[in-house]
C-alpha cells in the first residue's frame, strides 16, 4: 500500500463510522446520508428537495452532531430581511456601530424553506455560498471553515413561494430528495422515537482536526485524463441536448469533480474513476439545467433527461496514471 494509499483510507474509515451513526437517526437512507457526507467533503453545498415530514432538517442535524460542527438555522418566510441572515451593524456602549453577526456564521446552516423567503433575502446567500464571507456596510467578513449551507425546499404549496435563481441553484453542488422510508425503516423509526431529539443528543464521531484534515485530503484525490474527459463530455452533452436550454455550467464542470474526489475519499481510495463521476451526475448536474420549453409541457423532469445522457454517454478506457 502506497502512503497516499493509506493516508485516503484513514478519513475514509473515520467518514464511514459518521455515515453508520447517522443512519441510526436517519433510518433507510443510506444513500442519501453518504451523498451528504460527499457533499460536505468537497466543500460544497446542499439542496433537499422534498416533501415536508420526511427528515430533511433531520439530516442536517445528525451531519452537523456526526462531524462535530456548530449548527445555525434560518427559516424561510416573506418578512426575511437580508440583515436577518448576513447580520447588522448596532450601536455599541460608546455609540458607536458594531457588527453583529447573523445566522449565516456558522460552520452548517439549514435554511429551511428557502423559497419561501424573498429574492432578497435568498440574495443575501449568494456572496456566502461562492465566495465564503459577506460583505456588510463595505466591510467584508470571513466566515467560518468548513462552511456549508443546505436549504430545503417543498415542491407542493407553491403560493407564497419564490423560485430560486439559476444562479443559486448553480451554487449548490447536490441536490437531493430523501422520500418515504420503507415500511422496516418507519417502523423501526416508530420503536426509536422522535428523531429530531435523537440527532440532537449524538456525540461527534470525528475528533477535532479530522474533518479538516479530510476536506484536505479530498482536494489531492488524483483524477486522471480520461475521468476528467468524461466529466467534460457530460457536462458538454448537456448543452447541446435537444430537451435543454441552458446546459451546465464551468462552475457545474468544476463541482462533479470535486465531488467525484470527495466520493473516492470516502470509498477509501486516492484516485477518482469514472465510475465516481457517472454515480453522481444527476445529483450534481440536473437541479442547474433549464429545459426547453417542449420538454417542459411534456412534463419532462430535468433528472430524467439527465439520466438519459448518461445512459448515452459511455466512459473512455482509463488507466491509473499518476
């Protein structure tokens, strides 16, 4: 075994022990718990899409206990202001004015519902979630490392909502739905009691350092020519399908290989496949793209038309070269 080898197994086998703990609170979706992990290692951000009652805060939570990091919340409403979630300068003791904080400093942020917040609120993030500080009153503040933001949304009771931007959609590296357990999880999820509690009361499982130590790890994944070129024939499939408008973009090209690296270091290995990037290119790409408009009245969902090029897009030969 190679020290570089040794040194992907090492998060790996801590990063499995997370993902085991949070699929005692978050029952039947160990998938999903692994994607989130995924997500979190490439230093990406996540949108769960979902109905309401199915454990998406739930997830946040169990992520944020799993690995040790300091969890905040902003609920989605109309009245959200975007003070209310970067933070406001105040009067000090001597009069002067203080910055004060908002929510948004935090190492993971569950903003819940975040359709439901104004366009100008949902703003506030975008600075955030791209380029890791905010800027209030022309002073700039860094926000904490590792940072990362997972929003839920209900896709049914559409009144009183406001469709996300391409643009900040584009900034989430994975989007995903967890859906109804089946009937063995629920009914074990009956017996265990409420889960919101038990994710609340977990001990961290990752000692101090190791989450960092991990993200860092995950950036020297190697990634060989021919993954990185099957990458970039996805990608460049979908902006020249015939059911898509806008097709991914460069910053879409960059988050499927950052999470293909971060999906090898949490499967133990120190080098991705293209087997890493056709795993998560639906979760990555289809929530950035805008269908025509005939795919639309055909009730086309972008994942499925996703699914399609990679069903029709085949990996090239790759070898491991360094």
């Amino acid at each position: 075994m190679t020290t570089s080898e040794a040194a992907a197994r090492w998060p790996a086998a801590s990063l499995q022990a997370a993902a085991d703990r949070m699929v005692e609170i978050v029952l039947g979706k160990p998938d999903v718990v692994a994607l989130s992990l995924v997500c979190l290692l490439a230093e990406g951000h996540l949108l769960l899409q979902d109905l309401p009652g199915v454990g998406k805060t739930t997830l946040a939570t169990a992520l944020a206990r799993a690995v040790g990091l300091d969890l905040r919340r902003l609920q989605g409403t109309a009245d959200l202001l975007p003070g209310d979630v970067t933070g406001t300068l105040v009067p000090g003791e001597a009069g002067e004015l203080v910055f004060r904080p908002g929510p948004i400093f935090a190492n993971l942020v569950v903003a819940d519902e975040l359709n439901r917040a104004s366009p100008r609120a949902q703003s506030a993030l975008l600075e955030a979630m791209e380029e890791r500080h905010v800027t209030v009153d022309g002073t700039t503040h860094p926000l904490p490392r590792p940072f990362m933001v997972i929003a839920t949304q209900n896709p049914l009771d559409p009144d009183s909502t406001f469709l996300l931007p391409h643009s900040q959609r584009d900034r989430f590296l994975l989007c995903l739905s967890l859906g109804y357990p089946d009937r063995a999880s629920e009914a074990a999820l009956l017996d265990a009691g409420e889960q919101t509690e038990r994710a609340a009361a977990m001990a961290p499982v990752l000692a101090p350092g190791e989450l960092a130590g991990a993200i860092d790890a995950a950036r020297r994944v190697h990634l060989s020519e021919a993954t990185r070129d099957y990458a970039l024939d996805l990608v460049q499939a979908s902006r020249h399908h015939h059911e898509i408008a806008v097709g991914a973009s460069p910053r879409a090209a960059l988050a499927l290989v950052r999470a293909a690296r971060a999906r090898a270091l949490f499967d133990g290995r120190d080098y991705a496949l293209p087997d890493d990037v056709k795993a998560l290119a639906v979760p990555v790409l289809a929530h950035r793209l805008v269908l025509s408009p005939s795919a639309e009245v055909a009730g086309r969902a972008a994942s499925a038309v996703m699914a399609d090029i990679v069903a029709a897009t085949s990996p090239g030969p790759h070898r491991r070269h360094r």
